[in-house]
C-alpha cells in the first residue's frame, strides 16, 4: 500500500543568491488530495566569497565548475546536517534539493545545478532526491519552470501563480493543461543596481520609486526577442549577462532612474505574460516584499486581485514545491509536465541517492 504520509526537508537556492532555503514539510496524500504543513524552515545566507563564486562561476572553466561543484556540494550538505540538528528533525523520508543553477542553455541541450553530486548522500546520512532539472533537457525540454506541477496540485484556488525571485515564472490552467514560463528577470537585474549604491537590495524598492522612467531604455527592453517567444521558455543568468545589463548600461542615466525604468519593465511584461487580466494572482517570493513592484504590478493589472500569502509561503513556497517534487519521484509519479517545459511527455525527473 503507497504510503499517505511524508517527512521531507525542502531545499532551495535561487538566482538571486540571497541563500539556501529549507523548510521542513509534512505531506499527506488522502483520496487523491494533497496536503502540507510547513515546521521549521529558514533561509541561510551565502558568505561574500560564496556569492562571488556563484556570481562569476557562469564564466569558470569546465575545471573549475568541477571544483565549484564539489565543494558547493559539501557546503549545502554542512547547512542541511546544521538545519536537521538545529531542530532535532527526525524520521526524514528524503531531502529534496534543487542545488544552485550555474548554467542555463536547454536551447544547446544542457543544464546545471551545482550541489547534487551523490556524495551528498553520504554526507548529509539521508535519502536525497535532487538534480530535478537534467532530464528533462535531454527529452527536449527547457528544463523549467519546475514549480507548476506544485501550483496545479498545492495552489489550485489561484487563476495565476507567480514567483519573483531571480527572474520571474508564472503558472496557470489553459485548456485543461498547466502552461508556465518564465517571464523576465527580477532581482538579478534590481540588485546589480542596488549594489552600485552599496546596498544588497532594493528595500521595498525605495529607491526605485524615487526615480523616473527612461522610455526609450524601456521600449528597447520591452522590444528584446525573449518577450516576442511564444512558451515553452525560459531563462538563466546568461540572458542578464549578454543582454539585459549591456543595453541597461548603454545609457548613462542614474541608477535610481535604471531601477524605476526596470521596475516598471517587469510590470509591463507581467501583464502581457497572463492572457486573462482579471481574476487572483499568488505571488510569492522576495519580489513580492518589494512594494513599489508591486505597486506597478497591480497599476497594469488594475482587474486582478493580487494576493501576498503569510511568510512560510511567501518565502518557502519554492522549497514546499521542490519537496512536493522530491516525494513524487518517491511515488513515482509524474512531476514534470511536458505541457510547461515544452519535453517530449510528462515524467518522474531527478535522482535519488541512498
């Protein structure tokens, strides 16, 4: 008999290298219907050094992501073992680990999330159910958004789910399918600019709202080929590094008048990326503590009903959903859906080492 109940450590690392996150989920599974409660969880932060490696590792040789790899490796399982032993948790069934992306390229057939060498079975002395996003590339897919299949099953009450982090991704029904992409980036872009002031954010995007929009900067933007691409889509660093923040750069306006003039970007985008602009949109992620976004957000959606969830979700809802994935490759069961990242058929992706 399959079992109804899970105890599983969620693990997550956006691009907007703010740290890894953990949350300590316990699932049911009863008539078909899934529940969760979020225990404990919390976000540890990358030192300096870490976030400079992670910064420039998109530009290592294939060597030295070797040597990234491993000891990332040993580096989230230290933060795992402090997290378990920090709370007493006990009884895991898995740690489910999404690791950290490097490399983004599923247009050249590759992908990698550094942090999910087998070793970190070993190391951490759990299960580990990790490395989500490799299959799904080698069946033709973009590998991401991963999430959806976690807002279909855990958030069904939304018309729209969307998270920013890093970069943008929104999922909703179409059709009686689960469509999602990713929509643009977010704190990539707002923090590069946030550290010219000395800062590592934005807060609550202060400084942006100070500033005026350039409209010929944000027509360029709003004109790049990305935002023209019907889905299945999505984005890595790269997109940032070779595009985005050359044009931005291009222009010698203020960095309050870049954040202004990006912000509303990201606004602009989002509501062309929902079909339907009415109806209840989740937001969840760092982005949604940004108050100015989502200000603009709300100013091109003036229809929709945005929803910012309580803290756990809001914070944690990626972790939640990679632990969703991590039980279901468990089970067995499909947690890719091939109708969002565009792969040949729906399937059970990742890896589990014992």
């Amino acid at each position: 008999m399959e079992k109804e109940t899970y105890n599983v450590i969620g693990v997550m690392s956006g691009t907007s290298l703010d740290g890894v996150d953990l949350a300590h989920i316990q699932f049911e599974i009863k008539n078909n219907q899934w529940a969760f409660t979020i225990l404990e969880c919390e976000t540890v932060p990358y030192s300096t050094d870490w976030v400079n490696q992670l910064k420039l590792a998109v530009d290592f040789s294939k060597e030295n992501l070797g040597i990234l790899n491993k000891n990332y490796t040993q580096l989230l399982s230290t933060i795992i073992v402090n997290f378990i032993d920090k709370y007493q948790i006990k009884n895991l069934d898995a740690v489910c680990s999404h690791g950290h992306t490097i490399l983004h390229q599923p247009q050249n057939g590759f992908t990698l999330q550094i942090g999910n060498l087998p070793e970190i079975a070993a190391l951490t002395q759990q299960k580990v159910v990790c490395d989500f996003r490799v299959e799904d590339v080698q069946f033709g897919g973009q590998g991401a958004p991963l999430v959806p299949i976690g807002d279909r099953i855990l958030f069904s009450e939304y018309d729209y789910c969307m998270n920013l982090g890093g970069f943008s991704n929104v999922s909703f029904e179409e059709n009686n399918k689960r469509i999602a992409f990713d929509i643009s980036p977010v704190n990539t872009v707002l923090n590069f600019y946030a550290d010219q002031l000395g800062l590592n954010y934005d807060d609550k995007g202060k400084i942006s709202s100070m500033g005026k929009i350039h409209t010929e900067l944000l027509s360029k933007l709003n004109a790049l080929d990305f935002y023209q691409q019907s889905h299945p889509k999505s984005l890595g660093f790269e997109f940032v590094k070779e595009t985005v923040l050359p044009l931005m750069e291009s222009y010698k306006i203020s960095v309050e008048n870049k954040l202004r003039t990006f912000t509303e970007h990201i606004a602009v985008q989002t509501a062309l990326a929902l079909p339907k602009k009415k109806g209840h949109l989740l937001i969840s992620g760092g982005g949604a503590y940004n108050d100015f976004l989502i200000f603009c957000i709300q100013n091109q959606l003036p229809k929709m009903t945005v929803i910012i969830p309580e803290k756990k979700i809001l914070e944690f809802k990626e972790a939640l959903i990679f632990a969703l994935l991590g039980v279901l490759k468990l089970r067995d069961e499909v947690n890719v859906l091939s109708s969002v990242t565009g792969a040949k058929s729906d399937h059970s992706a990742g890896l589990i080492y014992i």
